[in-house]
C-alpha cells in the first residue's frame, strides 16, 4: 500500500457532509458514462445499494490503518462480486468511475496530490477485490 492512509482520512473528514454524495455520484457516472452497466443491476433495490455501497466506503475509510481487516473485507467483496456476475473488464470501468465520483465529492480541495491519494486508494482496493475474485475462480476451474 503506497497511500497516505492520514492524507485521505483528513480529505475524507474536511469533506464528510459531501461524502453522502458518493453512492449517488458513482452509480449516476457509472450508468450514464458506460452502456450495460445499469443491466447489472436490473434485479437489485437501488435504494438497497447505494446504501450498501456507501458502507462499504465508510468501512474501507475507517480501516485504512488496520490492512489485515481491510485486505480481508476487500477479498471478501471480490468473491462476492463473482457471484453478481462481475468479470474483470468491469474492474477497469469502476476504477474510472470512482475516479471521477472522488473528484466530484472532493471537487473543493482537489489537487494533484489528492488525485495522487484517491488513486493509489483505488488501485489498492481494485487490485485486492481481483485477488479475492480470482482465488474464488480458480476454485471454480
């Protein structure tokens, strides 16, 4: 982990009233900005999982300086998305996404090394989410 696990806490507690956004933010770019993906999701309460997904946030957020539980809860939430049917070209359009909603979210202080952070971030939860994917698949084969 190459992150600044302070640096981010501190952007995400300068901006938390506008971290409620992100559910809304990233759900609106990744169905507006990538045709199909909304399909995902055609059987699933959106309310349900914004709601889940912002959690999930919140969760990574506050576990940055504990990386056993946060390696295991992000391979834990690759496997899961195995079983919704996520492939890993998906990975590449979520990275994109979560970019582009962190930049929105933190739009006010958003610098090169804020980009820097949230990307590092990103990668990290990207590439621990595909560990737990694959290792589920592998299983499968």
């Amino acid at each position: 982990m190459n992150f600044d696990k302070e640096y981010l806490q501190a952007t995400w507690n300068q901006n938390l009233e506008k971290t409620e956004l992100i559910s809304e933010y990233f759900y609106d770019i990744l169905f507006h900005e990538y045709e199909g993906t909304e399909d995902l999701f055609e059987k699933t309460e959106m309310h349900f999982q914004k709601m889940e997904f912002q959690k999930a946030i919140n969760h990574i957020i506050n576990n940055l300086g504990d990386t056993v539980k946060l390696e295991q809860y992000l391979k834990e939430s690759g496997i899961r998305h195995v079983c919704y049917g996520i492939t890993p070209i998906y990975y590449n359009v979520v990275e994109v996404s979560l970019q582009k909603t962190f930049e929105k979210v933190f739009q006010d202080i958003w610098t090169d090394d804020t980009k820097k952070q949230w990307k590092l971030l990103i990668t990290y939860i990207l590439d621990t989410m595909k560990k737990g994917a694959e290792e589920v698949r592998s299983d499968l084969e």
